[in-house]
C-alpha cells in the first residue's frame, strides 16, 4: 500500500545520515543495488550510499492476474532482490562484506480502468501508451524490497521487507505529430509506461501528485524511512 508521510525529504535524510556514514565505514555490510537502471543508480548515489550495482536474473513472469499494480510491483521487487542475495551469498567469501543489505525496485504505470502498462515491447506499443496518457491521468507504482541479514552465524537467513509508493502523473493531450516526435526520439524504450518523466516527455506533464522521484523509478524519502527503520534494528554499533 502507498503510505505518506508528514516530514519533508530533507529530514529525511537528516534521519538517515549518520546511519549511512556508518554503514559506508562498515566492514562486514555490503550494500547491492539489484538493478541496471542508470536512473536508480544515480537516485542512490545522491543519498550518499556507497553500494555495488548486481542485475537480478529473476524472469518476470508471473501472473498479473489477481494482484493490484502496487502489489505486482512489490512482488517483482522482492523476487528481484531475493535472488539478487542468494546468489551473492553463495558467491562472496565470508569476511569483508560477508553481511549484505540487497535493494530492489520495480515501476509499473497503471492506466485508466487499471490497465498495468509496463515497457513498451516495440514502437506500436509505446505508441498505443502515449496515446492512453494523452489528455489523462495514470498512476506510478514502485514496489521496493530491502533484503537483508541479521543473524551473524546464519548467512542464509534474508528478511525481505518491501513497501510501494505511489505518485498521479497528469498529462496534457498531446498531438499525433507530437507522439510521432516522440516515438523518434527512442526514449520510450525500457521505460514503464513508454516515458520518462525526466526526459523529452516532462513537455507532456501538467503536474503531479506525490513524490516526483517515484516517477524516476525509486522512492527516496519512503526509502529512507525504512531503511532507516532497519539500519534502528540492525543497531549502529554492530555495524
């Protein structure tokens, strides 16, 4: 479920700081974004977090059927990061890094009538999505799983804690030629939805509601929220 939050995103990180220089300075926590996405990439990087980037291999394949977008999102998100931390695990020794804290996301955009539209697989596709936002709203979803370690003597053990958030993105109606621009430019291409807010698509976008960097692809405050929850948990001192 998307939940909200009354505190601003810069006391959220100020909630988080210490707990990051902490974790950066650790020698037994290793920190794996499970995600290729550059823009993901960079969101984290802004936080402060230094962490090493592991693509997960999990096909995402499962049925929709039955399961809210948001709920679709986070199931992606925890099947990505669960086997994201298995195969790390078997794979680096015990020492440096032999905890490890795996972060996974998951966007999907949910149309009018609750259509999930992720990327587009070709241009008909994509061409058929912008024409759906035109003129309308559509909700972004980010599924997002920590997995995690606690117990020193059992590696194997991850707890797999996930969240969504979710953000209105509101687009004004745009013209055929200016969809056909659009679509030339290439930048639908491995985008939920067949757009990036951040892109020549922001010349579409009348406004939103929520959390701008959600629409990127990874909700920072929500993020920092429960992370800091765990890093609480997981206690400074046994960093």
């Amino acid at each position: 479920s998307s939940s909200s939050s009354s505190s601003s995103s810069s006391s959220s990180r100020d909630m988080i700081l210490q707990y990051i220089n902490a974790l950066n300075a650790s020698t037994k926590w290793r920190v794996i974004l499970a995600s290729k996405s550059p823009r993901r990439q960079e969101i984290l990087k802004n936080l402060g977090i230094e962490f090493d980037v592991v693509s997960s291999t999990f096909e995402e394949n499962f049925s929709k059927e039955g399961l809210k977008p948001e709920e679709y999102a986070c199931k992606t998100a925890r099947e990505k990061a669960n086997e994201v931390f298995t195969r790390t695990k078997d794979e680096q020794q015990r020492g440096k890094g032999d905890k490890l804290i795996v972060i996974s996301a998951d966007t999907v955009v949910e149309s009018v009538g609750g259509t999930i539209l992720e990327k587009p697989r070709n241009i008909g596709d994509a061409r058929a999505m912008m024409k759906r936002h035109s003129n309308s709203s559509h909700k972004v979803h980010t599924g997002v799983c920590i997995a995690y370690n606690t117990n020193t003597n059992n590696i194997e053990a991850a707890e797999l804690k996930h969240f969504s958030e979710t953000t209105i993105v509101n687009f004004a109606e745009i013209e055929p030629k200016e969809v056909e621009a659009f679509l030339s430019t290439n930048e639908w291409t491995d985008k939920a939805g067949g757009y990036g807010i951040q892109g020549y698509a922001s010349s579409f976008v009348k406004g939103i509601e929520g959390d701008y960097f959600n629409v990127v692809g990874f909700p920072v405050h929500a993020f920092s929220r429960e992370l800091k929850i765990i890093l609480d948990e997981i206690g400074l001192e046994s960093m």
